[in-house]
C-alpha cells in the first residue's frame, strides 16, 4: 500500500498525496469512515518500520490538523486492525 503515497521531492511543494482509484465514490458518512480506516490501517501495516513520530506525523499530515486526546481511540483502533491485517496475510 505505500504505492499510493505520492511524496513529492524535496525541492518541491511540502505536500502529501494519497491515491486510491479504486475507493473513488461516494459512501455514506459511516461507510466513508470504515474505509478511510481499513485504508489507513493497511497504510500503516506497510509502514511497519516507520517509527511511531513518524507514524503520528502521517496521519497529523493525513488529517491536516494536529492530534488530540480524542484521536487518540480512533489511533487505537488502526493499530488494532493493522495487526489483524498482519495476522491473515
């Protein structure tokens, strides 16, 4: 899945591109959620290597804003999915 991470280079624009055709379509507000989750999960998965700031600093990036307390559940559970992604593959 890191094969959907556009990063530019460094003499370029200081921005992050994630790129999925295949989700391309409209979801309900719920259904939006699930998937943006199982894809960060499998993001994540791949990015097992990254450290955990560098992890935090993706998804801060992702999020276009900084993380709180409230994001901290929402951080639990991509981790919880991401080792379920380990487990059967």
């Amino acid at each position: 899945y890191l094969c959907h991470v556009l990063w530019p280079l460094p003499r370029g624009p200081s921005q992050l591109y994630l790129i999925d055709l295949g989700r391309v379509q409209k979801h309900s507000c719920w259904t939006a959620r699930r998937w943006i989750a199982k894809d960060l999960a499998q993001l994540l998965y791949s990015a097992k290597d990254c450290t955990r700031a560098e992890q935090l600093r993706f998804l801060r990036t992702y999020l276009q804003r900084p993380l709180c307390k409230a994001d901290r559940y929402w951080i639990r559970c991509l981790h919880w999915k991401a080792a379920r992604i380990g487990r059967h593959t």
